[in-house]
C-alpha cells in the first residue's frame, strides 16, 4: 500500500510506502501526509482509490480543480484500477461534461 502527498509547486504527486514507520504531517488544508519513505512509481501502482468531489452517472468525477489526479493517472498503466470513494449525497443524476481539461 502507498500513500501520497501532494506538491502545489508543480501540481504533481509523490507516493511512499505505508508501514509502521510512516510519520505523517498535517498540511496546510488539514490533510495528513508522508512526510518521507520509500517512494513509489505510478508505474507499479496497480489500484487506486480516489476521493470525489462530485460524480456522474457515467463515473466522470469532478476535483479541485487543479489536476493532481489527472496528471498522476497519466503516469500509471492502463489497466491501473481506479476506485471512487464518496458520499451519495455527491452524485450528480446529469452528466458532467468532459470536453476540457482545466491543467
């Protein structure tokens, strides 16, 4: 298992392996993250579970707005799986249009 962090100086993200020596720091929007360890390449990784903001019928998902995981998703297989984690409350019953990337 990894976990990330996130860099707003280049909207990428850096993935470590978790384990019992994995210090977390809280960061600036009260999100806890590595703060150092083995790091990890999108290439091995093979499932993913992603936080949405709002979602489609389709499975089209809505961020922040700043492509951190449109970007990290590129770099991994396509065969990678990508699970959405959510709320009900979060779905959208009309279809959000994907016609523009915003990065």
């Amino acid at each position: 298992m990894v976990v990330s962090r996130s860099n707003f100086s280049d909207y990428s993200m850096q993935h470590y392996i978790f384990d019992h020596q994995t210090v977390f720091e809280t960061n600036e929007w009260g999100i806890p993250e590595p703060v150092s360890g083995v790091e990890v390449s999108p290439s091995v990784i093979d499932f993913i579970l992603v936080p949405l903001l709002v979602f489609d019928v389709d499975g089209h998902r809505v961020g922040y707005g700043k492509g951190f995981y449109d970007r990290f998703f590129a770099l991994c297989p396509l065969e990678t799986q990508r699970v959405g984690l959510s709320f009900l409350i979060q779905s959208n019953e009309s279809r959000i249009e994907m016609n523009t990337m915003l990065y």
